[in-house]
C-alpha cells in the first residue's frame, strides 16, 4: 500500500493460520524523514500492536534486474520494521494494518 495520506488508511489480509501460537510480524515500509513518528496499528482478531515509525527509509528507485528488458518499470527498495508478536489462532483470521497517528500531512 502505498500513498496513505489519512489516518483511516488501512490493509487487509484474510489469513489461514495452520498452527495456534505466536507470530512475529515484520513489515516493509518506506517513510520520509519528515513523516517520523508516525503510528501503525496492527491488529489481529481482538489483539493489536501499535507502533512508532522511528527510522527513515526512502531509497531511490532502480532499474528492474531482470533477465528480460522491461519498458522503464523501476524498482523500489523497502525497510523492514519488527511490529511485535501476538498469539495467533489455527484457522482463519483478518489481518488489519492502518495508520493510527501521521506525522506530516499530504
């Protein structure tokens, strides 16, 4: 997801755990400086995470490496953030990350 400009800004995934347990989740974001300190939440059945944007990460763009030539598509680098981990359930559950708190806006 790209381009959240309010804080109802949201993605959702529909996931099928195999196991009950806990989850490590991890995100890839790219953040300008002047956005630090903004808030994620992420939320899992009734348990969520909420978290600060602490680290720029705004790579520039790069030519796609592929075997084939593609016509002028770049590439986009992404930072990696631990979020934490909850306890997840087996079966099928929503997965919820929206934007809490931005810091800048658009």
């Amino acid at each position: 997801m790209v381009n959240w400009i309010s804080p109802n800004d949201r993605i959702t995934w529909d996931e099928n755990f195999a196991d009950t347990g806990r989850c490590k989740f991890i995100i890839e974001y790219v953040c300008l400086r002047d956005d630090l300190g903004s808030q994620v939440v992420l939320s899992v059945g009734d348990q969520s995470l909420k978290t600060n944007v602490e680290a720029p990460f705004d790579e520039p763009l790069y030519d796609a490496h592929d075997r084939a030539p593609r016509a002028g598509e770049l590439q986009k680098p992404w930072g990696k953030m631990e979020i934490g981990s909850l306890r997840v359930k087996k079966g099928q559950t929503k997965i919820i990350l929206s934007a809490y708190k931005m810091k800048a806006a658009r």
